[in-house]
C-alpha cells in the first residue's frame, strides 16, 4: 500500500501529534509499504519535499486550544492536484483533520481511502466562540468524506461525538521504547529528591499550582528541589511568583533538548505534570514511566485514561496544594510504593510501544483496503 500522512501541523517542530505521524511513517515504511508524511511548507523551508515529506501550502503560528501551533494557513490548489495525481495514494490518514485548511482540500479532491485521527481534547471547559462558529461547522462538512474515524483516546471523542453518531476506534499515542531505559541510579534513595516538570509554560498546564504545593513541601521538608523545563507565555509570571513567596529549591531551565530530557527523566524522583485540562492523552507520562520515574499527575481525563489500575495513585487535584504537596512526598519517599509503581509502569507501558500502535493502524489500513478492493 501506498500511504500518506496528513499532518496540518509544521512536521519540523516538535509536539506529540508530529512525533506520532513521524513513527507512524516509519513504522509503516519497516513494514513494507510506502509512506510520505503531507504537512504545510514553513517559514526557512524552501523546498517542496525533503525526506519523504511533502510540502503543501503554508504554515503560520495560530492560537488554537488555548495554545499555539504552527498550522496550515494557505493551499496552492493546482499544486496539490498535481500532487495527488503524481503519487495516487491508496491511503491518505488524516492526523487532526478539524483543523482547517489542508485536511479539507485534501479530503475534498482525493480518491483514495480516507482515515481520520483526532488527536486532541477539546477544553473541559466551555467551549469558545470560535470552536462553536468555526470549527463546528467545518468539522461536521468533511466527515462524509471520512471512510473510517479512530481517536486517541477516549477523551479525544467527547468533542467529535457530539457531532456523528458514527464509531471511532480508539487508538492510543505510543512512544519508542527502545529510546528509554530505567536507570540504575533512579533505584537508590537519595537524601535530596528531585521533582521534575517538562513542558509548556501555560496557564492550562497547571504549573503555578505546582509551585503552590511545592511552596508547602519545601517549607516543611529542606530535601527537596523542583527542576522546571521548558518556556511558554507564563514563564516570568511563574518565575516571579517563586521569587514573591520565596520559594525555595526551584530552577528554571527553559528549553530543553531530546538528549537533556532523558537525563533529567532518569535523574529525577517524581515527575509532575499538573495539566488542569485540554489533555486527550499524556504522552509525556509514558515517556516518564519508561524511564523509571514516578509520576503525580493532574487529575484530568486524558491523563486517567493512560494512569489506570495502580496508576490511579498518580492522580491529584493539583488545587488542593496540601493533598497535592502530601502525594508528591509520598510518591517521592516511600520505597516499598515506589517499587510497586514502578512494577505497575513496567508492565502497563508496553502496552503503548510504538511497534504495537504502528500494527494496530496497518490493520485499519488493510481492512479499509480489502473492502474498497471488494466493492470495486
């Protein structure tokens, strides 16, 4: 089979959907088949494709859920139907496909096999006008051309169902197993405990509720320090709110690498991540639970889909800053339910390998491709 990977987002900047579309394309090429990734050209990128990705239209930075993302803006119609014709794709998956522009020109003019993922959870707040008047509308026109719809979680179907009535298949994020490996040090207690945060610094993430409980930990026990990697709007917010309350043991790392985040993960006692909503999923707590790294995390319904059975100890309404700051000690201290963590996150994470998510859309492909193949 022939297979594209619909991406509306700038493919060359990092975020989860990217990376799952990046696996997903080579894992399909391991197994045999052809795969291209199609994502809008960015700003510095001058050619039309380069390592088996398609460059249509343009991307340009955009508000969206409360955060922003390098999207689809602009599409050369001529161009992209002499793209389609040239490659005549068998499968064309579309990754995100309510976010406008590319995903509909596409869906609108092709003849091939159409799948859609939805990737995102659409606020647990009240919605906004724009996703009412906009994105609404426009997402309900491009399901008839959608032959077969997945999400990532269940989370990720509460937006998009109240709009069909018609099945999603739920298919999770995954990560790349063979990039994580528990380290040694991670298993010896150690006087100072490290509580480690990555990601964006953004009110939805919840971090200022972090350093709230922090506050009460540190100031009832000196062997802690908080590590917060990562930038966003809120960094100096955040930062002058330690330096107000005179918050001990945190440092500010700001952007951090792919080389430098593995060694924090296994460097690090506790990993938080206080996301107060907008998570369909949580990739990052896989990526913690690989390393070894035990995880609190705010209790919202993408992150309860992935710290089930014995995970559920993770979960913490990270507003309540006493019970928040009780669990992270817990979590940080005590060996014997740290050992049955970590057993617990051995054995649930294979369950989101890469290798497993990659075999799990081959099969929508191909039962997809057998009954086009059928009907014709």
């Amino acid at each position: 089979m022939k297979i594209g990977l619909v991406c509306p987002y700038n493919i060359f900047r990092g975020g989860g959907v990217q990376e799952c579309v990046i696996a997903l394309k080579d894992g399909i090429i391991a197994r045999g088949h052809e795969a291209y990734i199609i994502t809008p050209q960015p700003r510095g990128i001058k050619a039309e494709s380069t390592d088996g990705i398609l460059l249509v239209g343009t991307a340009q930075a955009i508000r969206a859920n409360r955060t922003y993302a390098d999207v689809s803006v602009s599409v050369d119609i001529e161009k992209l139907e002499a793209l389609l014709e040239k490659e005549k794709f068998d499968i064309l998956h579309f990754h995100e496909p309510w976010v406008p522009i590319l995903s509909r020109q596409i869906l609108t003019r092709s003849k091939a096999i159409h799948i859609a993922t939805f990737h995102a959870a659409m606020s647990e707040r009240r919605t906004s006008r724009t996703v009412e008047r906009v994105i609404t509308p426009y997402t309900k026109s491009i399901f008839k051309y959608v032959d077969v719809m997945t999400a990532v979680s269940p989370t990720a179907t509460n937006y998009v169902s109240t709009l069909t009535g018609r099945k999603l298949q739920i298919v999770p994020n995954g990560i790349d197993l063979t990039k994580y490996k528990e380290s040694p040090h991670n298993s010896k207690p150690k006087r100072i405990k490290t509580i480690l945060y990555i990601g964006r610094l953004e009110k939805r993430k919840g971090v200022k509720y972090l350093l709230n409980a922090f506050d009460v930990l540190s100031t009832q026990d000196h062997n802690f320090r908080l590590i917060i990697a990562g930038d966003g709007p809120d960094r100096s917010k955040l930062e002058d709110q330690v330096e107000k309350n005179s918050v001990r043991g945190v440092t500010f790392l700001g952007y951090i690498d792919e080389k430098k985040k593995l060694s924090l993960l296994n460097s690090s006692d506790v990993f938080c991540s206080p996301a107060l909503y907008g998570e369909s999923f949580g990739i990052v707590l896989l990526e913690a639970m690989a390393s070894g790294c035990v995880i609190v995390a705010g209790n919202n319904s993408g992150y309860e889909s992935v710290l089930q059975g014995r995970g559920q100890i993770s979960l913490v309404n990270p507003k309540d800053e006493v019970e928040f700051a009780r669990r992270l000690k817990l979590l940080a201290t005590d060996e014997v339910l740290r050992k049955a963590w970590k057993d617990w996150a051995r054995e649930h994470v294979v369950n989101y390998n890469y290798s497993k998510v990659v075999d799990e859309y081959i099969d929508i492909y191909q039962s997809a491709y057998e009954k086009r193949q059928h009907r014709a």
